[in-house]
C-alpha cells in the first residue's frame, strides 16, 4: 500500500503493518481487560458497602445462599484446640504474618470458620503465636466472606496431618480446610467484625490488594502503548520521495 503524504509517500512493509496490529490488539486487550477489573473492585467495593444495611442471621439452612460481604449475626462455640495459621497474610501496612481462622460450632448445627484477624508471627518460624480463645458461648457478628486465595499457584501444598495445632496452612482450599479439621464445614468464612472480641487486627473496609483506580491507570498506560505504536508505525512507514528515486537508481 502506498500513499502520498506532502514530500513523503507512505508505504509500509507488510511485516511492519502485521507486527503493528498484533501489538495494537494486545495492547487494547489489555487496556480493556483493566477496565474490567476496575468495573469489578467497583463492584465489590458497592457490595461490601450494601452488605452493611442489613444483618442476617447465620445457620446451615441459609449459608451457601448469603452474598459476599453480607453482614451476618451467629451464636455458637469456638474450638479453641484446633485454629488455622493462614499464612503469608499482609497486615493493612504490607507487614507479613498470619490470619487466624478460628473453628466455631454454631449453637443451631454446623461449622463455619471465622477470620478473627491478623496476627503478628514470632520472631522465628517455628514461634507460633498465643492465639487461644474462651470456648464459652457466645453471639458475635462479621461479614461472610471466602478463603484466601494466591495469586498464583502451581497446586495445593501437601499438608502434614500429625502437624501440631494451631496448625499453619498456606492458602488451603475449602476441602483442605475440612480434612484438617476432620469435619464438614459450611461455605465460606465469616469475617469477625472489628468491634468484637476476641480478635486481632481487622479491617472496616474490603479486603482489596489495590483500588480501581490502579486499574485504570494501568489501562490508560496498556492504550498509551497502543497509540504509540500506531504513531512509530506511521513514522517508520514514510518516505521521502528523493528515498524512492535512490532506491531505484
């Protein structure tokens, strides 16, 4: 394809224009794709803001069916003997530790864990932090919510059944949960909120890595690229016509 342009004539290769079009797709792709997940942080951001309006009462009848985020009321019994280390947990300031995930046997039937926090590690490794909680009954309140999940794994790590309690476990599924406990649990887990005992350092808001808002400007920088290279594509492609007559000669 050729065209003239003033004193230059446009007249890209076809490998230049095949190259610039991949990027260009991937590029917008990509930007697109950010958008989305800004449109989803937005959207959990609102749930968690209309889970707070209302206040369900949590049994094993009604606990698949609750949304995330759903402010929860339940009365039962922790079991202090057998509590999760999740671990590799930031605090709200990046610092590394755990999240203690405490067994509680609800008075009306069933189990559900309940986050009761961040918990600060030991100086060493194999320190396990005093994390041990009144078993008497009680009534407590949080917000419904799922296990932690890595960013990227390459399968579950195996987990030591002889391991002492409290046991530490790094990102376990719902089912590596169950089987470490040796019992059924209900979907989920319950946030403890942070003005009820018993627990450690919480959080008021979402538990997000980043707002939307770095998603979006990693979309303007991801569409910033492909605008650039649009603009290299036609730099590269125009030609003087004095280039033309030299080549022909």
């Amino acid at each position: 394809m050729r065209m003239r342009i003033g004193s230059r004539r446009f007249s890209p290769t076809i490998f230049a224009t095949l190259l610039t079009l991949a990027g260009i797709g991937a590029f917008s792709w990509l930007g697109f794709w950010q958008l989305g997940r800004a449109a989803e942080k937005r959207g959990l951001i609102a749930q968690y803001e209309a889970g707070a309006h209302a206040t369900v009462d949590l049994d094993a009848a009604n606990a698949a069916t609750l949304a995330q985020y759903q402010h929860v009321r339940l009365k039962g019994r922790y079991d202090d003997g057998h509590q999760i280390l999740l671990d590799n947990m930031p605090s709200r300031h990046g610092r590394p530790g755990y999240r203690v995930a405490t067994p509680i046997e609800l008075s009306s039937g069933g189990w559900i864990l309940i986050d009761r926090g961040w918990r600060e590690p030991g100086v060493t490794r194999s320190e396990i932090p005093d994390i041990s909680v009144d078993t008497a009954e009680r009534t407590i309140a949080g917000r419904i919510d799922s296990l932690p999940r890595a960013g990227m794994a390459l399968g579950e790590a195996p987990t030591d059944a002889s391991a002492p309690w409290p046991r530490v476990m790094n990102f376990p599924t719902a089912q590596a949960a169950q089987q470490a406990l040796n019992r059924p649990l209900l979907p989920g887990l319950v946030l403890l909120d942070p003005d009820q005992p018993d627990g450690y350092e919480r959080s008021t808001e979402v538990r997000l890595p980043f707002g939307p808002e770095r998603h979006i400007a990693y979309a303007v920088q991801w569409f910033a690229f492909a605008a650039a290279a649009l603009v290299i594509y036609v730099i590269l492609s125009l030609r003087r016509k004095d280039d033309d007559r030299v080549q022909g000669s």
